[in-house]
C-alpha cells in the first residue's frame, strides 16, 4: 500500500486562475494536500478555454491536476457564506486578486486573520502589493522583461522573440509553494497561520540571483563603466558552446574554466589543441574576452562531423555535452527514460493523458499525480453537502445561483 503523501490531511482553498497561482496548488496536491478550486460560475478558470471551448483544455488540464473544483458566486451573500464556512475547515488560502477585488469579496487577509488565525494566506500577485504595483498590469512576458530574465534569454530585439515557456508564472508558483511550505511548519510551533506573499516580478528577480551577483560584481569592479558593462558581461555564457553537427542536429557543452584539465580535455576532444597555444586563449580571462572568436572557430570544426560523433568523444573526454532537444525528442531519450518523470491520467473523454509528474523526489511520501483537473463545478454538491447544508439549502442555493454543479462547455464563438 502506497504510503499517503507529506501534505495528506492539509486542505487548500485555490482561488487563482490562469498558470501561476494553479502551478502552485499542484505543487501541493502532488504532495497529496487536498486542494479545491473555487471557480466563479457559469465557466470557471479562463485557462479552461485557452485553446478549445471545451472547458478541459491542455493548458488548464496541465496544471490543475490533482484538484477538486466547485462553483461559486462570490458576488451573492450566500456564495461569499459558503466560503466562508470552506474556509472554516481549511489550512491554506491561495489567492491570485488584485487587493480591491480581494477586500471588495472579504477575503483580504487583514479580513481573513481574526477570524481564522491558523489560516496559511498566500498571494501570487504579477508585480506585488505595493504602491503603484498594484494597480498595473502584469503577466508572464512583462514580468520577464522588467525582472531582466528576458535579456539574458535573447539580446536580438529587432527580431521576434518566442516566449513559449511560462517561467515568470512556474517561478511564482514555485515560490509560493516553498513559502506555504515553510508558513506550515512555523504554524506547527505557533499555530498561526500567516501572509505569504510572492510575485511573477518578486519571483523571477529573486531567481537571478547569481546573475545578479554577478552583475554587482562587475560594477564594483568596473564602476566607469556602470551596469551597462555589468549587462553585456554576462551576456554570453562563456563556459558554454551551442554547436551544431554535419547532420544538422544541435547540442550543448559547458567547459568549467577550472581545473585547467578542462579546457585540455575540451580541445584534445574536439582535435584542436592548436588552440592552447592560441594567444587569444591561453587562460580563462583570454577565453572570455575572445569568447566569439572562439566559438566561430570550433562552430566550423564542428560541421565536419555529425553531432552523435562529437557526443561519443566529448563523453569519452568526461567533458560535459548533451544533445539540444525538442519536446517532442526529450522523453525518447534512455536517460530522460530513467528518471520516471511521465505519467498519465485519463480526460474526461476516456482517452489517456500524458503528463510529467513532479520534479522532486521523496523516499517515503514521493508526490503522485492520481487524477486529471477536474470539470468545473464537477465537486460542487460534494463539498456543500460535507460543509453541512440540507438538500432543502442546496436547492436554494443552486436556484440563486449561488452554487452551480459541473459546467460544461462554451459556445463556440
């Protein structure tokens, strides 16, 4: 019998929509909280209808695995009641509201603490909650711009940029995730709960840090030249060299600048050991400097040969390389194999769903993905009779609309 996660018997309320917010709350339902996600009827999350009308699209399905769902108005006293009463058995509060929605609804935490002071309150906000912060606009690509994520993915901006990975947002969720974490643990020596705040802005500085660092650095260094010199030195990754083979197929190689042994075992593999004689090159600040003369030289004896031939002898050499893949080739490959990382669930139309399961390991409370994200509302009468409403109450409820059972699908447009 599988042994029941770290976080069985925590529940969470997830009042968030789109990515960062339900990434969080994933996070803790893989470690087995019970996570319920108050959607506002008649449609629920707008992810659910990113790529389909469906209301079970890939882009809600992939990060809201795991989860209960229910449907309330929050605008209708009985609604906000009902809530209240949820929140009333829970642990944690997930909440993505800018703070006038949150105190216009009662669900600010300076509402929330009083009456339950052992309540874990965590907001993912796009760029804080302070000041001007939050009052603007914010989402993924935004925060990787202004955190300066963004300028050391490309530094080409006169051409179009493909920002397909939602880091911004992952990186909230993740930071939100380690934050209620850690609220948990002091509210097991204090039992009190407390405000855990994070942001796409916060998130994606804070995961900067040694970037930053040596940003700094360089400043202090070179305070004539200021941040502008800071920037462009860490433009380039120096250690690193994306190459690609006779056959057209790219691949990576990070060559640490010490021990020395390194930059040899690199060059003897490559059939350039020239190189070390090479002014240009001799030592690791010389390397930097001429970091671009380097590589065009190598990028050219690379193309001799296919990429699986450079693999096998940079491998043999024990210098660091992999083949740059696709999505679609990572889980071919017999090492991604190895790791266990995919899963499936079932959709609600029967057919299998592949999906990668946590990126964290435990020996005894391993996380597990057990089921897809739920429909809309597909918990609603689940959880209002668990809350202690009579049938007599819930069509009440359902008649005002202050509750609705599972959605289905929109219109299409």
């Amino acid at each position: 019998m599988m042994a029941a996660g770290a976080l069985a018997g925590i529940r969470v309320v997830d009042m968030t929509n789109f990515v960062a917010g339900p990434y969080c709350t994933m996070l803790l339902a893989d470690m087995d909280a019970e996570v319920i996600k108050v959607e506002a009827p008649p449609l629920g999350d707008p992810s659910r209808y990113r790529e389909d009308d469906s209301g079970y699209s890939t882009g809600f399905a992939a990060v809201n695995r795991n989860k209960k769902s229910v449907l309330l108005d929050l605008k209708s006293a009985q609604g906000r009641e009902a809530l209240m009463r949820l929140l009333a058995t829970a642990d944690v509060i997930v909440v993505s509201l800018r703070p006038r929605s949150r105190r216009d609804l009662g669900i600010s935490y300076e509402q929330l603490r009083e009456r339950f002071p052992g309540l874990v309150y965590c907001s993912i906000s796009g760029l804080g909650e302070s000041g001007e912060a939050t009052d603007r606009a914010a989402f993924d690509t935004t925060a990787q711009a202004l955190s300066g994520i963004l300028s050391l993915i490309t530094s080409d901006f006169d051409k179009p940029v493909r920002i397909t990975l939602f880091l911004a947002d992952q990186l909230a969720g993740m930071y939100g995730c380690y934050g209620i974490m850690g609220a948990l643990i002091a509210r097991g020596r204090t039992g009190r709960g407390q405000f855990v705040g994070t942001s796409l802005l916060q998130a994606s500085t804070a995961f900067a840090t040694l970037n930053f660092f040596h940003c700094f650095a360089a400043e202090r260094a070179k305070p004539k030249q200021g941040m502008a010199a800071a920037d462009k030195s860490m433009t380039l990754r120096t250690a690193g060299f994306l190459f690609t083979g006779s056959d057209g197929k790219p691949f990576a190689i990070h060559v640490p600048p010490s021990p020395p042994k390194n930059w040899v075992a690199f060059t003897d593999a490559l059939g350039r050991a020239d190189l070390r004689e090479d002014p240009r090159f001799l030592d690791k600040p010389g390397r930097e400097k001429n970091y671009e003369a380097l590589h065009g030289i190598l990028a050219e004896e690379v193309k001799r040969h296919p990429r699986d031939h450079w693999l096998a002898r940079l491998e043999e050499a024990d210098v660091p390389c992999a083949p740059m893949y696709t999505l679609n080739e990572v889980f071919h490959d017999r090492l991604i194999k190895s790791l266990g990382l995919l899963a499936q669930t079932t959709s609600p139309s029967g057919e299998t769903e592949l999906t990668v399961r946590s990126g964290v390991n435990l020996s005894e409370n391993d996380p597990r993905v057990r089921v897809r994200g739920p429909l809309a509302g597909e918990h609603t009468l689940e959880l209002v009779r668990e809350l202690g409403y009579t049938e007599t109450e819930i069509a009440e409820l359902e008649k005002s609309g202050a509750i609705q059972r599972q959605g289905g699908a929109r219109k299409a447009r």
